[in-house]
C-alpha cells in the first residue's frame, strides 16, 4: 500500500512539473487581430483599419508611368523636398517605396560617400531601379526587396528613411514603422511625405491623404515622436519623426 502512495506521489509531481513548464514565462507580442481590425473595403480602400483609418489599395508597377510624368517636379516641388532634408554627403538614406526610383537617383548624387537604399517591395519595381542605376551610372544606390512588413533593412544602419506618398498604402503599417524605427541610427530621421488631408482642396483620394494628427498618433505605436512638420511644399506634409 505505502508503494502505492509513492507511485501516485511520483505521478502527480510529474505532471505538476510538465503543466508548469508549458506556462509561458514572458507576454507574446500582440497579434495582428488586436493591432488591425477588418471591414468591407470601401472604393479605394483594402478593407483593413489601423488607428482608425482605412489602409489605402496599393498602386502597383502599372502605375509607374504616373511616377516618371514629367509634370511630376513643377505639381510636387521635388526640388523644395531635397532641399528640406538637409542631407550630409556620408548619409545612409533609405528610399521606403522607391518605386521607379524617381527621387531615388534626385538623391544619390548629394551623398558622394553615402548611399541611397531603394526599398520596394514588388519585383517589376526592383528591376526600374536597377535600370535607372545603370542609366544614371549610380553605384551608391542599392536596391532592396522588401515584404509587406519588413522593409529588410539592418539594424542602426540609415540616417533618413523617406517614404513619399507610400505610407498610407502600407498593410502592415505598425510592422514596417517598428523595423524602421529599428533601423535608425542615433539622431536618426523618418521623413514622412504625405499630400494634406486637412485640405480639401488638395485633388486627390481621400485615402491617399494623411493629416499631421493622424501620422503622430501612428507614429507614436511605433516609438516615434513628430520633431518637426514642414509646409513647404504646394501639396504636401513633409513631417519628421524620430525616437
């Protein structure tokens, strides 16, 4: 019988010890279920909220004739925006969305010994930029393959990262603003360029405009505070973040 008892002992320490190993010891991050939250798209929309506000549909490479029209530079005042940023020839700049490369290769000639990393995340576009490096005889640009929450950048490694009319078309927002909040060196700098949703008179779709307000509060998710928002331009909000 006293064996008996010991053999139960044995048994349930043993599960005892089984349950308490499987309990986790830290918090799980949070799940894209609590940081987004899901809808029937609206017209130009995917559906998809955060923070309130309806991720934009994506232009895809189709549309890249519209990034290279040659109004592009009078309507948006490209010229004004590089000289907001106030580059440093050693700057490492990080070009989110890049696109055909449009301001990429504006940029790479006032960083003679930095560079410009031209992020994007569909192939069509990574092959532009690759074709614009040749053209333009660029070797300080490097173009990069991202995903939708991973802009594939190392960390501590940019001084500016620029996403120009990109954000707002971002699905996974809150992943993507983390890595690149990650990526910054110290002293770093998000320059988030975005037409004004505070003015109606700027022409285009609601969704595809940002306020200041609204950029601070999602910032803010990801670590960043506003340091500064410029108006210099016609259209656009040029508001720098940084941690």
């Amino acid at each position: 019988m006293q064996k008996l008892w010991i053999l139960y002992f044995v048994v349930w320490l043993s599960c005892g010890l089984a349950w308490s190993q499987q309990q986790p010891t830290t918090l799980s991050p949070a799940s894209p279920a609590k940081i987004y939250q899901v809808r029937k798209p609206s017209r130009d929309g995917i559906g998809k909220i955060y923070q309130g506000r309806e991720i934009a549909q994506v232009m895809g490479h189709l549309g890249a004739s519209w990034l290279e029209r040659p109004e592009r530079e009078r309507e948006e005042r490209t010229d004004l925006l590089l000289k907001a940023l106030t580059l440093k020839p050693t700057d490492v700049v990080a070009d989110i969305g890049a696109g055909t490369g449009f301001f990429t290769f504006l940029m790479a000639p006032e960083l003679p010994k930095g560079k410009v990393l031209a992020v994007d995340i569909q192939p069509e576009m990574i092959a532009y930029l690759n074709q614009g490096k040749a053209k333009y005889k660029a070797a300080n640009v490097e173009p990069v393959l991202g995903t939708e929450s991973d802009p594939k950048l190392t960390a501590g490694s940019i001084d500016l990262a620029i996403l120009i009319d990109a954000y707002h078309e971002f699905s996974y927002p809150r992943e993507m603003m983390q890595h690149i909040a990650s990526a910054l060196k110290p002293g770093g700098r998000v320059a988030l360029v975005e037409y004004r949703a505070e003015d109606p008179n700027v022409p285009i779709k609601e969704l595809h405009k940002l306020s200041v307000a609204q950029a601070t509060k999602e910032m803010k998710a990801a670590g960043l505070k506003l340091l500064k928002n410029d108006d210099r331009l016609p259209q656009q909000h040029i508001m720098f973040f940084g941690k």
